[in-house]
C-alpha cells in the first residue's frame, strides 16, 4: 500500500479556509459583502453544475511553476474534482482518493465537522470566518470583475489572503489566488462552466471495475 499525497494545489482548493491573516485594515467591507451575497445566491439557485478549470502554481523565490488542467462536477452537497493525476469523489457520505500514477484509490468516511472547505461550498466560503475587502474593477479579455480579498480571522494558519474574480455580468467566480506566507501562489480560473448538465448520481461514485487493476484501501 502506498499513502496517497494529495497534490498541494488540489489540497488548497479542498483546504480553502485554511488561511493565515496578517493584515491590520481588514474589515467587514459592505460593497464586498453586496457581491459576495449576489454571488452566493447564483449558485444556490444553479445547484449542479460542470466546469473546465486551469490551475498554476508559482514561487518565483524558490523557482518553482506547474500548471494543469481540472475539472470539476457538483451536484448540492456532492463533487467530482480530477486534477494532476489525482481524482477526488465525494457523494456526501464516502470520500474517494484515486492516485493514478500507482493505481490505488482511499476510501474513507466524509466528515464534515473536520473543517475542510469542499469545492461544493467555495461559493459561501466568506460566510464563516472571514473579513472581505472590495479591492477595485479589473477588465480581463473585454469582461469586467469585481475584486475581492477574503482575509480569515484565524491567525495560526498557513494562507494570508484569497482574491476573488466575479463577473459583474452573471455573478459566477471566473479565477480564484490563493496566497501562501512563503511566497507561493495558487491560480484557478474557470472555463466551459455548465450550469444546465444533466448530473446522475452514479458519477459520485468510484466504480473499480473501471479502474483496471486498482488497489483498494478503506480506511473507513
């Protein structure tokens, strides 16, 4: 058996609220809060929904850079998230982690209360536990988005600030910057979003027989 370590870009955006703030003006931003709520609303009402996604990681200290391409299905409280090699499935209940490169899937209980930020709540995060800041309007290939820093109340983490991207058109999250204390930044930018697939519930399950070969470990 080998333990399964989970790529550091796929573990932040699972690990979204495990963040570190430094900042002394952080504040409780209405204009912020306006479009955050706006935001948070949309997907509420979408529900399910399917997307392509790029993700890059930079530390130009340390001359380091990756880059891959995601992508990511949601159904309520339910994920489908592949990325780097790696996929992650998570019906509610059951936690799958498949590692492709040695061909063995974890399965483990999900549970909710340990405090991860699941990519089905990226979209309300800012509710619990963060101050949110509007920096400005940006304009990237002719669309225009409102910029917002969520900075995390929790001063014993390893994150110090995420900047948002909103549409002011439609209200969806185009990219997402994850900021790390040691210099490392992590981008997420959305494409092909889907909002109408039509999602059955067999895609958030891991299915071995598709999986040739595939060494299984619960650990439940």
């Amino acid at each position: 058996m080998k333990k399964i370590a989970i790529n550091k870009g796929l573990g932040s955006l699972l690990l979204l609220m495990v963040l570190l703030v430094q900042s002394t003006y952080a504040q409780y931003d209405p204009k912020a809060k306006e479009v955050l709520d706006a935001m948070s609303e949309k997907y509420q009402k979408i529900g399910s929904f399917e997307s392509d996604f790029a993700y890059s990681m930079e530390n130009t200290t340390q001359s380091i850079s990756e880059d891959f391409e995601g992508k990511i299905i949601v159904n309520g409280d339910k994920y489908r998230l592949k990325m780097g090699g790696q996929e992650i499935i998570n019906d509610g209940s059951t936690v799958w982690t498949y590692l492709e490169e040695v061909n063995e899937v974890n399965i483990d209980n999900y549970d909710p209360s340990e405090g991860d930020i699941s990519p089905t709540q990226i979209y309300n995060a800012y509710q619990r536990g963060f101050k949110y800041v509007y920096v400005e309007e940006e304009t990237m290939n002719g669309q225009t988005y409102d910029v917002i820093d969520l900075l995390p109340e929790n001063t014993n983490n390893q994150f110090f600030k995420i900047r948002l991207h909103i549409s002011q058109d439609d209200k969806t999250l185009k990219q997402w910057q994850i900021f790390d204390k040691n210099g490392t930044m992590y981008t997420y930018e959305i494409s092909n979003f889907n909002p109408d697939a039509e999602i059955s519930d067999a895609v958030f399950s891991f299915d071995t027989s598709n999986y040739e070969g595939v060494e299984v470990v619960d650990l439940r």
